[in-house]
C-alpha cells in the first residue's frame, strides 16, 4: 500500500488534482471507495481532555487497488503525552460488493504483553447528494487474545450537511457501542459534532470535531484534528 513517488511527480498531482474524499466527511466513519490507483494519507491528532488528559497521533493511510478495492492501515497509533509510546495499529481491506455498500475486515494489533491481536468485521454504506451525505459503519469486535477487552458491537451513524458544497460540511456522528462482556460491559455512547473543510480543485481537507465520551455513563470530552490529502498515481485517460 504504501508507495514511494518521485517529487516532481508529486508535485504535478498535487497541483493538478481536483477535489476528493480521501477518508470521510466525519471524523470517524469510513465512507465511499477512494478509487483505483489513489494513495490517501491522513494524520489524525486526538487530545483527550477529560476525564484524563492525553495527546496521540494516528498516521492513517491507504490505497485502491481498483475502483472496487482498497486497504486502509493505520500505521502506527502513538502516544505523544503524558507518556510517549507506541499504541496498537491495524489493517482493514474493503470490498465494495454494491454501489455504497462495502464489506471490510480489520484486524488489529496491541501493545499488550504478551502481544495480542483482535478481528472486526464491518459493513460500510455511503449516500450523498449535492446537499446531504450519510455515513454509516456497523461493526463486530472480537478480541482474538486480548486480556480485559470485550466483544462488542459498534456503530457510526453520521449525516452531514454541505452547507457549502466542498467546501464547509457541518456533521455530527452517533456512536453507541454496546460490550459483552470485560471490565467495561453494557452500553457506552459517543456524540461527535464537528466540520469538515474542503480546498475546491485541490486533494487538500480538513476535519475539526469535538468528542463528548461515554455520555450514558463518565461523560468526557476532547478535541480531534485531521488532515488528508488524496493523490492520483493514474493518470485519467478520460481527459
């Protein structure tokens, strides 16, 4: 997936691209296909406030392999503060089986001792129009070897309006997740509003939201900032 371009090359698509979803509109829904032959790159900053106070960073990638096809990685989720360190990471290929329906499987990898890993199917679904997008994601976590976790259900709901078209789209996610079982068992609830901003005819955009936590119990909050950028490596033979 990853891929190494030579400068000037990156440098005509970057200048000649014209706008894309490389990832979502929402902070944390995956939507659309990115399309065959684009890299996506999105680093994610995430700044717990309450009820402890954190700063990490989630370098997420990924690439299309054809229009129906991609793989999306996190590389590497690391800890900045109060204590530096690596996390977990995962993998997660997508097929897109009808027109915004998507089958995907991520399997993740923990910092645990002794290492351990967990699987999640999920189903992906995308709408939009020229005034409203949906993103929804259901997924299943099932801890392979991973002390304390829970089996647990999940969901993104998130409908997004385009106030102004590529460029400002207010969002709000729904996040229940509801555990089986571990130390933190029943339902938890996280509400994400945010807004997505756009570069028109630029692979440039923008996400700021904020994370209200566990609002059916502990409620928290805190801050997420995202970048991405989508890049063509096939040249379009449509023009």
């Amino acid at each position: 997936m990853k891929r190494i371009l030579l400068m000037n090359t990156a440098v005509l698509i970057l200048t000649t691209a014209v706008c894309m979803k490389s990832y979502s509109y929402s902070l944390d829904a995956f939507n659309g296909m990115i399309g065959r032959g684009v890299i996506s790159i999105q680093p994610e900053l995430s700044y717990p406030i309450y009820p402890q106070s954190s700063f990490f960073i989630d370098p997420i990638g990924a690439y299309g392999f054809t229009d129906h096809f991609d793989v999306f990685a996190d590389l590497a989720e690391i800890n900045l503060y109060p204590v530096s360190g690596y996390n977990n990471s995962w993998v997660m290929p997508r097929f897109e089986f009808l027109s915004g329906n998507i089958a995907a499987l991520q399997i993740g990898f923990n910092n645990t001792q002794p290492f351990s890993y967990d699987i999640s199917p999920q189903y992906h679904y995308f709408y939009e129009n020229d005034s409203l997008a949906f993103e929804f994601n259901a997924l299943a976590t099932i801890p392979v070897n991973y002390p304390g976790s829970s089996n647990a259900v999940s969901a993104i709901i998130a409908p997004v309006w385009k106030c102004i078209k590529n460029i400002i789209h207010p969002f709000v996610e729904i996040d229940p997740t509801y555990a089986f079982d571990g130390s933190c068992s029943g339902l938890h609830l996280n509400i994400v509003p945010g807004i997505w901003f756009g570069i028109p005819d630029t692979p440039h955009q923008f996400c700021l939201a904020l994370t209200l936590s566990d609002v059916t119990r502990n409620i928290g909050y805190g801050v997420n900032f995202s970048y991405s950028v989508a890049i063509p490596t096939i040249p379009d033979t449509n023009k």
